[in-house]
C-alpha cells in the first residue's frame, strides 16, 4: 500500500512588546501579554480548536484508518497552558485516539543547531520533557525548525536516541529520484529520513485559494486524485505544513477547513492508500537509498536558513549577537534569564525584520510591527538591554564573587 504521511507544523511565539531605544536600561520586560493572549485566542478559536474536531471525527468515522502527526512547539504549548487549556485537552483528546503522532523539535522553535549545539540538545530535552508531561508519550521523530538539515543534524539526532527526521526533498539533491520513499543518511543506515513532497504540500499550504493558480479551484476529489495518480510501487507521500493554513493562512471563507473535512474520504476510497504517521512508516518501510547533504538547506530548498530580503546582513549580525551571550546567559544557572534568551531565539523574530510583507503572502504570523525596519530595530533594542543586563550581572557577580539572582536585571 502506499502511505500517505500527514504532518503539521504547530507553532506561535512570544510576541515583543514596542521596545524603543530609549527603553534600553530602564526596563527589562520585552513580552506582550496583551497580543501574546489575543493572537493565540485567534488562532485557537479560527484554526486549533474547528481543525482538531475535524480531525477527531475523521479518525473515528474511519476507525482507526486516519492517521496524521503533530510537533507543537514548546512555546505553543506554554501560551495554551495559559490561555487555552481547552486547546490542550483537544489535543490530548486526538492523541488518545492512538492515532496521532507527537514530535520533537527545538523548544522555541529556534535556530540553535546552526550556532549551538549545546543549546540545541538543551531545547530538545525540554521539549521532549514537556510533551511527555502533557501528553504522558516520548517522540521518537525529530523535526528542526524550517526543516534546516545536512548530514550532521542527522548523526547528531540519531546520537540523541531518535529513529528519524523530516526534512525537505529537493530536486537538485534527489537528482532525479522520487521523493515518495525512505531515505537514509550517509554512513547511518538504520536512521530514517522522511521527505517533504514539496509540490504536493505547497498545492495547499500557498496554492489553495489562488484564483490565478490554474488548478484553481483545488476539491478535495482533485487533490486525492492526484495521489492515487501515482506509481503503485509508491511507498510514502509525505505531506508536511503549518497548522495554521487551516483557518489563518486560509481562512475558513475560502473553502479550507471543508477541505480538509473531506481529504480523508476522498483518499481512502481507494482501498491501495493508507494514511501513517512517521514512526509507522519508520516501521514499514526500509530506506533504499541515500540522502546526501553536506551543506546546510532549509525547507523548499533554501540555503542555510530561512531569513528574507535586503535585511540578510543585519540579520546574520542579530543572530551572532543573540548566541555570543550564550556564556553569560549559562554563567549563573538562572532558569528566568535562560528561558527569556530562549524565548528571543524564535525564529520569528528575526523572520520579521525581512522584507515587508504583503497581505497576499503566506506569511507564518502575524506580524505586529508595520515594516521590516521598525522590527528590526525593535528586536535589536531588546537584545541590547539584555546584553547589558547580563554584563552588569557579570560584574556585581564578580564583585561580591557569590551567587547572584540576576532576576533582579531581567525581567521578561
């Protein structure tokens, strides 16, 4: 049979407050509580809560024959804890279906694994540590922000005890060879890469919706077809993308939400397709070829990482400057300034410091600050004042040389 491997992306960051360069040494708090609890609301009541139900009844309808898997970031899961608990036992009700299927990924949903590997196993850990509390299971799958991989992510989480990753199938490194298999890594055989079908994913994470698109409109019964259409000896079809296409990316005017209703029935009609999560296909399927990728990619292909636009510059500099404190933030083992470093690490905001966006563009979030300049400056204001409270830390640390609960510095 072939699989049909359904997997999306759950993320919402800790949004920074308005924070002016006359701020800096004066006050230290950089969340805002205020859209932090609007936003996820949004998201919870426009996409979380209507998909997760449709999904439920997919699975019971179906008996067991849907299946799909989930990596909810560790700062999602925070904001739900605190906001929507009801979001959190709607998941809980889907993973006790025995259906679903958690996944690891970087706590803050962050770039760590490309400018420390130590704080990157740290997130790794933590989020594994939550996801076990919340929903009582371990993740045997790992998925990194941006599905950043080269051949070294993959020695490094097979090394942490993982069976598998997902990653993006690109052409220039298939070479010709399909992405509807397993894949190996080089030298790590017994460790399973999962590749993103990147046209059919993208059919409806940015297609979907698109009147110019000459697929337009894009039915359930069409996109089904689609898959059937393949090879028989098609082992898996992987399909990855942001939960929030269902209800925020798309809105629920647009058709989506009665797309994804649909989906399951329209692919399971035919009796040679099943739906499996990642460790199931792991389980299945063997890989029969290799995946070589020496430098670093991103998701759709992109090089290193997924930052944007004439801002490039600035944003590698941003990037040193959040992970050269790294040694100041670990000096004093003080749990609130590790996790507001953390917190500064989403992608996000330096995602937001990229070009200006459009309101036609399929952006991740919503993005608080009217251009991409104001973002920036904003983001780099924050990461002054905390550099400098970590310093003023660092000198009365060694001033009166004992511990020092530098809480009293930041205040996040």
């Amino acid at each position: 049979m072939t699989s049909v491997c359904l997997y999306f992306k759950v993320h919402q960051p800790y949004r920074l407050k308005d924070y002016k360069y006359g701020d800096i040494g004066v006050s230290h708090c950089y969340e805002d509580a205020d859209t932090n609890k609007e936003l996820i609301n949004e998201v919870a009541d426009n996409c979380y809560l209507p998909a997760n139900e449709i999904l439920f009844n997919a699975i019971k309808n179906h008996q067991g024959r849907f299946k799909i898997s989930f990596s909810i970031s560790g700062t999602t899961l925070e904001l739900l804890q605190q906001y929507r608990p009801d979001v959190i036992n709607s998941f809980k009700k889907l993973v006790d279906t025995g259906c679903v299927e958690l996944l690891t990924e970087t706590y803050y949903h962050s770039y760590s694994f490309l400018f420390s590997k130590k704080e990157f196993r740290r997130q790794i850990n933590k989020h594994s540590a939550l996801v076990e509390e919340i929903f009582g299971i371990t993740p045997t799958i790992f998925r990194n922000t941006e599905l950043i991989y080269n051949n070294e992510l993959a020695r490094l989480i097979s090394g942490l005890g993982f069976k598998g990753l997902l990653c993006e199938g690109m052409e220039r490194i298939l070479k010709g060879r399909t992405a509807n298999q397993l894949y190996a890594a080089p030298y790590n055989g017994d460790f399973g890469l999962l590749l993103r079908n990147t046209s059919l994913s993208d059919d409806i994470a940015f297609r979907y919706g698109d009147a110019n698109w000459c697929q337009h409109p894009l039915t359930a019964e069409k996109y089904a077809n689609w898959l059937h259409a393949h090879p028989e000896n098609t082992e898996v079809i992987n399909l990855f993308m942001d939960y929030e296409t269902f209800g925020i990316h798309k809105k629920k005017e647009s058709g989506i939400l009665n797309f994804l209703e649909a989906l399951p029935d329209f692919v399971l009609a035919n009796n040679h397709f099943q739906f499996s999560t990642p460790s199931s296909v792991l389980d299945e399927y063997y890989p029969k070829d290799i995946y070589n990728v020496p430098k670093t990619v991103s998701w759709e292909g992109k090089p290193d990482f997924n930052l944007l636009g004439s801002n490039r510059i600035k944003q590698d500099n941003l990037l040193k400057k959040l992970y050269s404190i790294e040694r100041m933030v670990n000096t004093y083992s003080c749990n609130k300034a590790i996790d507001c470093w953390g917190k500064l690490q989403s992608a996000d905001h330096l995602y937001f410091t990229g070009e200006k966006q459009t309101e036609n563009d399929n952006i991740k979030h919503e993005n608080i600050f009217p251009d991409e300049e104001e973002a920036f400056q904003n983001y780099n204001n924050i990461l002054i004042d905390f550099e400098i409270s970590l310093i003023k830390a660092n000198i009365e640390y060694r001033k009166i040389n004992s511990t020092l609960n530098i809480s009293a510095f930041i205040l996040y």
